[in-house]
C-alpha cells in the first residue's frame, strides 16, 4: 500500500475535518464517514482511536466528541486520526451490524470485490489503518450487558502490551481478539492495536467518556505524544481467564454484587426470584474474581448469561487492599456506583 493518507497534506500544528469514502447508499449517493486529524509540530507516530465499529456501541463516539471539541491535551509529537464512527450504516440502523446482517468487526481486513461489509472494512482499513502506527478502538458491551471498563490486547506481544498496561484499566484481559476483527488484523498488519470494553450500547456514560479520555491520554503520554503525568487506576490486574455464571432457572435477577466488585468463591451473585418474589436459586462465584460484567435484562431462562467474572492473576488480597483505600469520589468508584446504577443491586438475603 504505498498511496499516501489522506492527511498527507495536513500541515505540522494543523487540525483538520476529513471524509473518508466507504460505500454508497441504494440512491448511488456516496457514504462517507467523519475523521479528524491533529497534526503536532514535531514528528512522531499516527495514533488512531476509532469508535462505533459496532454501530450501536456509542460510549466510544461520545469520548472522541469530546477529543475533538474540548481538546483536553495538547500533542506535541506526531498525529492523531478520531474516527468517531466507522461503521456508519449500522450506526445508523442503532445496530451492531451493517444492513447485510455481518458484523464488521469480523470482515477485517476486508476485500475491495467482497460483500457490502468486506468492502467497507477494505475501504477504512486502507486508508486509514495502513497510515497508522498505533489504534485505540473504543467498544461497549453486547446489547442487554454492561461492562467495567477493561482493556483487551495481545499481551504476548510487547507493543500491544505496552499500550494496554499504559491505558490504565483496572482489568486488562490478554487475548488475540476474534478472527477479522479490527484489532487482530491491524496488530497483525504492524498497527499495534489495543480494544476498551466499557460500559453499555446506545448510551453516553459519562463516567465512561471519562476512562476512554484518560486512556487515550496516558496511551499518547507513554509514546512520548503528550506531556504530563499518567492517570493511574487503584490497582492493575491480567486476566488470563474469565467465566460467565449463567441462570439456572427462568424468572427475574436480583443482583448481591456491582460491575468492578471483587467476590470470593461462593459469594451470592444473583438472586433468580418467580414472578411474586419468591426466590428460586442464588447463583455463586465459582471461584475468587473480580466482576467484569453484568446482564443489564433482568429476566432470564436457564442459559442466559448473568454474570461474567474476571480471574486476574495474583488473586483478590492486592485489588481488596488497594479498593479499600480508595477515594469514594474517584474515578473508579464513580464508575462502579454509575455502572451499578443500570441494574437492581441488593445485599444477599435482603429480599
Ligand atoms: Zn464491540
């Protein structure tokens, strides 16, 4: 790929509005997604942060909003490319899937003669994934779910390591990513790429905005783009393993327990009552963890996930400790009592 970005031209110290051309709409009219480009004056790597690849996970659009408008830093060295919205014919449709039914973050890096996706995953990756040396791309939980914020990323790998350990999640969970996906495929093209999961669909969080801002700053301040000190979490965990807990019985959760909350093995995470109220099962942690994730749908049949719970590495004691010192107006605690706000939380046996 030796065509030059479409930033080529944007002067050192300049900013500027761009369209990138993807596809065409039934009326032949072209479909053209928004960028934004912040040139420093001096050299250094192009970061993209990227959102709404799942066009109905919208917490991500809303953090580069406010990059865009607020510019809440300065970057010194390099460039940053905010594409706030990638996959605009789904984002229009409040869906995660383009209108042929695929999912975009499946169909990377695309084909120019494929399907509607494999050709609009071709069209951004080419002209904007290929021109960058790093991307932040911004996600939410699955529709019917809330996330804790965590950083997803290749930890095997020292670049997409790097980036993730320097986004400053609580929970950084390693893994490859999906087949197709956009951070799989652009790490395995030379763009080190790292995924946030925060939050829920079709909402602007603003305790979420929040992470997504101070992740992209203490990414672009650890490449030496922005002047400053890190945000640091209270604490920072791997996790090599996570588990859903999944209802047993059909009828309505009742939750013990808040996303970002440490449970201990056997601790009540759900209460499944009938409809008058009765309690039917109380599903437990099967083992010690940390819950990354919550059903925001209060009824449930048998199989339906509930819960799903993050094994980080070196175990409770450390994240408890570092919890119990917490500031009760930080960040992360703002983020649990914000999360926990979406579904119905209440003290094992209370009714
Ligand atoms: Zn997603």
């Amino acid at each position: 790929m030796s065509e030059a970005a479409p930033w080529a031209d944007v002067r050192p110290g300049e900013s500027r509005a761009l369209h990138i051309t993807v596809s065409e709409s039934y009326s032949g009219a072209e479909i053209r997604i928004p960028i934004v480009v912040h040139r420093a004056q001096q050299p250094g790597p192009t970061v993209a942060v990227t959102a709404a690849v799942h066009g109905d996970e919208i917490n991500g659009v809303g953090a580069i909003r406010d990059l865009i408008t607020n510019r809440p830093f300065q970057i010194n060295k390099g460039a940053l490319v905010l594409a706030p919205v990638v996959a605009l014919p789904g984002f229009e449709r409040h869906s995660r899937y383009l209108p042929d039914r695929r999912d975009l973050n499946r169909c990377f890096p695309g084909s120019s003669s494929g399907s509607l996706a494999g050709r609009l995953a071709r069209a951004f990756f080419d002209q904007v994934i290929r021109h960058c040396d790093y991307c932040i791309d911004l996600h939410s939980a699955a529709v019917r779910r809330t996330n804790f914020p965590n950083v997803r990323a290749d930890l095997s790998k020292a670049p997409t390591r790097r980036l993730a350990m320097a986004f400053g999640c609580e929970l950084v969970l390693h893994g490859k990513g999906p087949q197709g996906s956009l951070r799989r495929t652009a790490t395995e093209a030379g763009c080190p790429s790292i995924i946030l999961e925060a939050g829920e669909v079709w909402k602007i969080e603003p305790a979420v905005v929040e992470i997504g801002l101070r992740g992209v700053r203490n990414v672009l301040i650890e490449l030496d783009m922005v002047e400053g000190q890190p945000v640091r979490p209270p604490y920072q965990a791997t996790v090599l393993r996570s588990t859903w807990v999944r209802a047993e019985q059909g009828g309505i959760l009742q939750f013990h327990v808040a996303p970002g909350e440490p449970v201990s093995r056997r601790q009540a995470l759900a209460t499944v009552t009938d409809l008058l109220g009765r309690a039917l099962h109380v599903l437990d942690a099967p083992r010690d963890g940390v819950v990354l994730g919550l059903s925001t749908m209060p009824a449930v049949k048998p199989g339906e996930p509930v819960c799903h719970l993050a094994h980080p590495q070196g175990g409770l004691k450390r994240i408890r400790a570092a919890l119990a010192g917490a500031d009760a107006h930080s960040l992360a605690e703002r983020l649990r009592h914000d999360l926990a706000t979406n579904v119905e939380v209440q003290a094992a046996g209370g009714g």
